[in-house]
C-alpha cells in the first residue's frame, strides 16, 4: 500500500516547499488539476527536477485526445497520469497504448461515474493500471465518502490495481486501511495540517502496518 500527496491548493513553488518537509514519509506526488491548469505542466517537470526519487501523478483528468494528452505529461516527466472513467473506451485505449509506450501508468479517476462496479470492469480490460475511487470536494461538503465504492470495485477488478481518493484524515485512516486499496490519496488531510511532517508520518506508519 502506498501513501499519495495530493497537491490542489498551492503553486508550484509552494508546492516545492511542502513537498521538502514531507518528502520521506511519501511515495507518490500528485500535481492536482487545479496546479495544471493555472500553471501547466512545467509544474510537473519542476517538481520532477526538484524530486527524481519521488513517483509524479500528473491530474490531467483526461476526457478526450488520450494518445497525445499523455505524451505531452509524459515528456514532462510524469510517472502516473490519471484519465476519467468517463470517457469512452477509446480515449482510455489510447492513453494506456500511449502510456506503455512512454514506460508511464494510467490512474483511471472514476469521479461522477454512476455504475461503478459495471464501469470497472469494462475499465479494467483496456489495460490501465489503477482504478480509483473519488469523492470529488463538492459532495465532501455534503459528507460523502468513498469506503463503499472502493469495496465495489475491489470485488470487480481483477487486472488493475486499487487506489482512493477524496477526504481521507488520520482519523478516517484506519477504516481505509482496512479496506485494502493499493494506493491512498490524501491532500488535505496532510497540507492543512500545522505539522505535515507528523501527520504524514503517522500516516505512512500506519499504512505499513496495514
């Protein structure tokens, strides 16, 4: 299981920073969608730069033009690119074609999907390599989570691996960690935190104790 930061609110440089006092207790950085689209994907290659060691998820949220949208992220040094499952099968072949040809992996994000479990399996026959579940901040305000879809898929998926996303605090931790996912996401719940380093340290120990 692998513990992701998630990177929405701040710029790049900010970004940077953030990443330096947790660096250690991380092992995939996400530039968020909100980064990418105020400052492009040189943020990707910036925070590439800055951490050769650390995976780099670029969230484009690729809906279409699959093939070229992740060779463009790739270039710039994206290790993990996510595509929304969404989109139409063709636009997720093309991106995990392209992708293996780049040596990059696919994250299929699967916000506002509505038969998730029908929509994962049909996913997890084009190739990608995660498939995530995601509580996107709007329906958060509103006290959703993503525990029950991420059982869904668990039980749909046989290829690709888990991953979710969307609210995840020290507190609610434990319970997703008993979910079993291959891949945590949390954003929030580590950069509005007073002590990232902590948290992000508690968080990466609790995850390898499973």
């Amino acid at each position: 299981m692998k513990l992701q930061l998630a990177l929405d609110l701040v710029n790049i440089s900010e970004a940077i920073e953030l990443v330096k006092e947790v660096e250690s207790y991380i092992d995939i950085v996400e530039i968020g969608t909100p980064i990418v689209i105020n400052e492009g994907l040189h943020a990707v290659k910036e925070m590439k730069a800055a951490f050769p060691n650390l995976t780099v998820l670029a969230d484009l949220k690729i809906m279409d033009a699959g093939g070229y949208e992740i060779m463009k992220a790739s270039e710039a040094g994206a290790d993990i690119i996510t595509v929304l499952g969404a989109t139409d099968d063709m636009t997720i072949k093309g991106s995990v074609e392209e992708a293996k040809k780049q040596g990059k992996e696919i994250l299929v994000d699967m916000i506002n999907v509505k038969n998730i479990e029908q929509r994962a399996k049909e996913i997890d026959a084009l190739g990608v390599d995660y498939i995530c579940v995601h509580t996107g901040y709007d329906l958060q305000a509103v006290g959703q989570n993503s525990f029950e879809d991420l059982q869904t898929i668990k039980r749909a998926v046989t290829n690709a691996k888990t991953a979710i996303a969307g609210g995840i605090k020290l507190e609610t931790l434990p319970e997703v960690i008993k979910a079993g996912p291959d891949l945590v996401i949390v954003g929030g719940g580590i950069t509005t935190q007073d002590d990232k380093k902590a948290v992000a340290a508690e968080m990466q120990q609790l995850i390898k104790q499973g």
